[in-house]
C-alpha cells in the first residue's frame, strides 16, 4: 500500500538550492535581460544616429551611453548572482563544471570589449559629430576631415558590437545546453 492509498498525503518535493538559490537565478536573469538587452541595440542606435547626421543626433548617442552604462553595471550583476547562486544551490561541484568558467571568461572578454573598444570609439565618434555639426557645410567633392574619424570609429563601433553580440550568443548556448 502506497503513502497516498493509505491517506497520507507525500510531503512535496524539497526545493533544489531552496529559496535564495531561486532569489539569484532571479535577479541574475533580471539584470541578464536588463544589462545585455540595452546593449543589444547600441549598434542600431548608433546606425539610426549616423544617418540623421546631425548635432542631435551627438545628443542621442550621449543619452544612449549614459543607458548603456547603467546596463554595464547590470552585466557585472550577472556575473555576482550567477556565483551567488551557483554558491546557493547547494551542489559545490557547480564551479567545477567547465560551462561555468567558460561563461564567466566569455563575460569577462565581451566586458573588455565594451571598455576597451566600444566605449572609446563611441566618444570619439560622438566628439566628431559634435565638431562637424559647427563646421560650415562643404561643397559635395570635399570632405571635412571629420567624416574620416566617423567612419572610422564608425567601423571599430560595429566591430566591438558584432564582436560582443556573438560572444553572447556563445554564452547563452553555454547557459541553456550546459555542455
């Protein structure tokens, strides 16, 4: 005779890791979604701005930097509840495991990229703008000299961004097939 034949109701299932295992992978996803989804977009913004071309557009880069530094913080955030959670499971071994340390490496390097290359080009580029929008308009064959630099941070912007966006996709096969 089983437990429930005999009217006793089974105890439910222990809760893997318990409750602030489930609080992490919580806040971890949050700033996941928050953190890598604002910066997601940084090459379309900076695609949109170029084609405007104007002073303005300077003015929506910069709004646009100061969003995708509080989503920066939100990727450092990942990477503090992912450990918090990993240390609240329960399961020790869940350091050892390789996608784990690839994931936080990968993290580490697409972080890097941002402030090593992204961030850089994108004041540059925005400094250009700026600098163009108050030079007098040139006839057609002639460039200013600061169309050179915005095609030029231009380029390492979309390099640092495609970069970074293929690293994620690397990371998020790693968080969901755990290899």
């Amino acid at each position: 005779m089983t437990p429930v034949e005999a009217g006793k109701v089974p105890a439910p299932p222990a809760v893997p890791g318990g409750a602030w295992f489930h609080v992490f992978v919580l806040l971890h996803i949050i700033c996941a979604v928050g953190g890598f989804g604002a910066l997601f977009y940084r090459s379309f913004v900076l695609d949109i701005a170029r084609r405007r071309g104007d002073a303005a557009a300077a003015g929506v880069l910069a709004v646009y930097g100061q969003v995708c530094q509080i989503a920066e913080v939100l990727v450092y955030g990942v990477v503090i509840f992912g450990a918090a959670a990993i240390g609240a499971s329960g399961n020790r071994s869940g350091f050892n495991k390789p996608w784990v340390f690839a994931s936080l490496g990968i993290v580490v390097v697409m972080v890097g990229v941002l402030h090593g290359l992204v961030r850089p080009a994108e004041c540059r580029y925005r400094q250009a703008m700026l600098e163009l929008a108050q030079m007098p308009s040139v006839a057609p064959p002639a460039r200013p000299p600061q169309m050179a630099e915005l095609d030029r941070q231009y380029r390492r912007i979309g390099a640092g961004m495609g970069t970074f966006n293929i690293l994620l996709l690397v990371v998020l096969y790693l968080m969901v097939f755990k290899p």
